[in-house]
C-alpha cells in the first residue's frame, strides 16, 4: 500500500464522497473510483459505504483512516526534516569549545543559533585542551571546534575567529590592580601566578610562560586551578594574579580587579574536518563569521 492510496481513503472520508473528494485530489471520478475499489478488494472488506447521497467509512474504513492520517502527518513530517536538514536548518551539531571563550562572543553566537535553528539538538562539549578538541573533529565525536591553538593537520581545516586582549587579574588589594591604563608585560614577574595545571590546559600554560620569557622575568607559581572559577576564586583569596582573556570580566568576581595585559591578545579559532559537507557546519561557521565582521573589535585577521 503506497501513500497514494491512504491520501485517497482520507480525501473521501474528509469531503463524504467520491466525486467532492475527486475534485480535491485533482483526479476523474471513475479513476479515484477504481482505485478505491481495488483497494477494498486487495483489503478483503469494504472501507465505505452509501449514506444518503455521500459516503461513510465502515469501521474497517475507519480504522484506516486513523492509521492513515497518522502515516500520512509522519510523511510529511520526514519530508520536512530531510529538506531542512539539507538547508541547515534541523539535525544534530555537536560543538566543543574551549571554556574561556564561552563568556566573550561564543556566547552570544551559540545563543543565536538557538533562536535561529530551534529545530537544531545543539550538544555543547567544554574543552580546556585544544589537542583534544581537534583529535575529537578529526575522529567525529565533535562536528566543529572553538579552540585557542590552530592545529596543522592538513586533514582539518583551521580558521581565525576572533581576537581579544590579554588581561591580568589581580587581587583587588595588590598594588598593581590600582594601576592606570594597561599594566607592563614585566608586572608578570611583581606577582605570584596562578594558572591551569599544564596537563589541563598546556597552550594556556605555554603562553603564560612566553610572555615571561618575553619580558624578561622568572615566573612564580602561586597555585593552579582547574576551572575559571577557581582560578577567580584564589585570585581573590591573594595566592597570586591571572593571565586570562579580557572576556572573564564579565564573570565580576568579588576581590579580584582586571588590568589589559600591554601588547597581548588571544585568538580564537574555528576548526572543521576538510571537505565536511555538514550544511549545519557550514551555518554555525556562517553565522560566526557574520557575528564577528559585524563587531569590528573582536574580528581576528
């Protein structure tokens, strides 16, 4: 049985006889007609009878016509998903991302393609280890990565996103927080540090260590935390400052003032697998890029 016939059984009960339902279905009364009739026949009973001058479904009609008006509506319904999973527009994106962007643009990007593409399961994965994040697009588990470190496999496809600066968050009663303007690259060595341990985040790490090495000074270890807040949280109990991206301001946490790092900005970056023809992929990325060209503060180039 084919959907054909199931719209023609409907049509029939719907207008209560052949020829109003022959017209709705832009076919010849004799055709719709005969084709009932083959159906009654491959069935072994009668789907309608004669009331009056119209038709009415037996109960053998009746429960085709519940059946059928399911099928037909879960028909319809598959055909909606294909074309807007085509067009980008439904299905599933998983996305991971690196913890501390979520509080910059991500956030208001992710936000938007919720609005946007409401018929979207959005799977959101944090992340504090860019190599993770791309071993995990390159193995499928993740359609798309917001990371800090670009990757070089020629298998994936990295681009720049958005860049924003460095700042340096301090204990509100160091000296240093009540500084004017932004504070030197030297100031990393008038202050114990606190950073993620290296095995969590090694690029965070790493880049904490270059700028010392750039300016010249040795860096102290204060203490280690492993997630925003309790990196803030021992900032503010005075174990030392914090290199993060200036975005974490936006978290106000008591205790803790935060100062531009001079000459220091991060980047973030968008990276897919080569050739991945994912429409979802290609509008998150669309949309990313649409977000930061309309922001001329954040656009990395």
């Amino acid at each position: 049985m084919n959907l054909r016939l199931l719209e023609y059984v409907v049509a029939i009960c719907e207008e209560g006889s052949i020829s109003a339902a022959a017209r709705r279905l832009h076919l010849t009364q004799p055709t719709l007609s005969r084709q009932v009739h083959e159906l009654e026949r491959r069935l072994g009973t009668p789907l309608f009878e004669r009331e009056g001058r119209g038709m009415v479904p037996t109960s053998a009609g009746r429960a085709l016509v519940a059946r059928a008006t399911t099928v037909l509506a879960e028909a319809r319904a598959a055909l909606d998903d294909v074309r807007l999973a085509a067009e980008g527009l439904a299905g599933r994106l998983t996305v991971t991302f690196a913890g501390s962007g979520i509080n910059g643009p991500l956030g208001g990007a992710l936000g938007r393609l919720r609005r946007e593409m409401p018929r979207v399961e959005l799977r959101l994965v944090e992340s504090f280890n860019d190599a993770e994040m791309s071993g995990g697009v390159l193995d499928g588990r993740f359609d798309i990565a917001v990371q800090r470190l670009p990757t070089r496999d020629p298998r994936l496809v990295a681009r720049s996103w958005w860049r924003e600066p460095l700042s340096l968050f301090l204990p509100a009663a160091h000296p240093l927080a009540h500084g004017a303007g932004a504070a030197p690259l030297t100031a990393l060595g008038q202050v114990p540090l606190v950073v993620w341990p290296r095995e969590v985040s090694p690029h965070s790490y790493d880049e904490i260590i270059a700028l010392c090495d750039h300016a010249g000074v040795t860096p102290r270890i204060g203490a280690e935390g492993r997630s925003v807040q309790t990196v803030l949280a021992l900032v503010a109990a005075g174990f030392g400052a914090a290199v993060m991206s200036d975005s974490h301001r936006a978290l106000r946490r008591v205790g803790v003032r935060a100062r531009p790092l001079e000459g220091t900005s991060t980047t973030l970056h968008m990276v897919w697998r080569t050739n991945d023809g994912n429409p979802l992929v290609e509008r998150f990325r669309s949309v990313l890029t649409t977000l930061a060209t309309s922001d001329p503060a954040g656009p990395a180039h």
